[in-house]
C-alpha cells in the first residue's frame, strides 16, 4: 500500500518478530510516526477480539539509504497462538491499512534457493527452471509484478503443479517518477521481502537473478561449488 511517504510492500511474522517492509521515497520514515496495532480473534468466535498496540514492540530498523533504498521495521511479538487468527493496523498520517498476519516459521529446509521478479517474460520461466534445477536449486521464490488474476492462465496452472515453486503477488510500480528521490521501486521491495521472510534462517544460499540470467561454473554444479 502507498502512504504519502513510503510504501509499504509486505508485513510479515517469523521467529517472533513481525517485519515491515518499506520503501524510501525521500526519506527514511521515522518508527515513532506508525501506530501499530494488532488485532487477535478466535477462530471460533470472531465477535471475541482482542486489540494490542505494538509502538512499544519496536526492536529495530535496517535502513539503507543509497543505491539500493529500503526501510525494514522489526518489532518484538512472543505471543503467537496458531489457533488463533490475526490482523494487523498500521497508520501512518491520515492513511490506514490493514492486513492478515501470516506467520513464515524457520525450517532450513532449503540448502539454495533463488528468487525472481518477473511479470511479462514468464514464457522465460520453463527453460530457467530447468537449467537451475539441473543446478541444484531446491526451491524458486517467484515475485509477480501484477495482480495474479492478471497473468496467463496457462503458465499459473502449470506453477501451481510444482510443489518447489512458491508464486507471490507482488502489485506495485516498478519505476518512481521524478518527484520522488529514487527511481527503483518494487524490485527494491521484493529482494529484501525475499531475503527476509524466505532467506534467512530459510535457505543457507539465495541466488538474486532475473529469468535470463544464468551462472555456470565450469566442470561443477552451482550446489557443488
């Protein structure tokens, strides 16, 4: 969602922290200009809500404020029940958004992993996977820079028949205008979101590359190497 001042791209729990992922349009956003606040239902009585702030949760920022700009918000939450469903408010001058808090527990399941934002060059995506399959990839985290209602049909079926490819919606411009201090945008998002809900504590390694973009090291796999 956009705010006058930054956009947000995705909020997000793991490992007991819930992560804000920002742009930096002009400026880095201060954490004391954000109300947080956390809504906690029982999924068998959803009248039955419990409303808790998070200003006082804060526990740091990651701010990169050149070449490659980008805000993370992290915030402290120990209380998470899987039997119970969660929103989550954030308020920001005279906007408000609201969304479902989805929880990304820790597996280490992936020993490489790689991620992709895409949206017109899909029909790229066949040969790709092949080849860094071949590679020893174990699993693809692909960013559509769209509504998913709006790509082709055929090629979301045939995503949707791997199970060692997670898609994910990913709306947002991929150029700022001129007002603004830094051209890149969604990418900027989507690389950051990718190394922190999928990444870290996720996979040991992540390849960042686009779908004709290929790495080869002579006479060994990449896994190998």
């Amino acid at each position: 969602m956009d705010f006058e001042d930054f956009t947000l791209f995705n909020i997000f729990l793991k490992s007991n922290k819930i992560y804000l992922i920002c742009s930096i349009l002009n400026y880095p956003i201060s954490e004391n200009n954000i109300d947080i606040i956390l809504h906690i239902s029982n999924n068998l009585n959803q009248s039955n809500q419990n409303n808790t702030s998070l200003n006082n949760n804060f526990y740091k920022k990651i701010v990169k404020d050149n070449h490659e700009p980008i805000l993370i918000l992290v915030y402290d939450y120990d209380s998470y029940n899987p039997e119970k469903e969660y929103e989550i408010s954030i308020k920001y001058k005279d906007k408000e958004c609201i969304k479902k808090l989805i929880n990304y527990p820790e597996s280490n399941s992936n020993f490489l992993a790689i991620t992709t934002l895409f949206k017109n060059d899909y029909n790229l995506f066949h040969i790709y996977y092949k080849y860094y399959k071949n590679q020893g990839v174990d699993h693809f985290y692909l960013y559509y820079n769209d509504k998913i209602e709006n790509l082709d049909s055929k090629f979301y079926n045939y995503i949707n028949t791997l199970s060692d490819v997670t898609l994910t919606e990913w709306n947002f411009r991929y150029w700022n205008n001129d007002n603004y201090k830094y051209r890149h945008h969604a990418q900027l998002g989507q690389i950051h979101d990718a190394m922190y809900r999928f990444g870290k504590n996720n996979s040991k390694y992540m390849i960042f590359n686009d779908f004709d973009e290929y790495f080869k090291i002579k006479g060994i796999t990449i896994k190998d190497y």
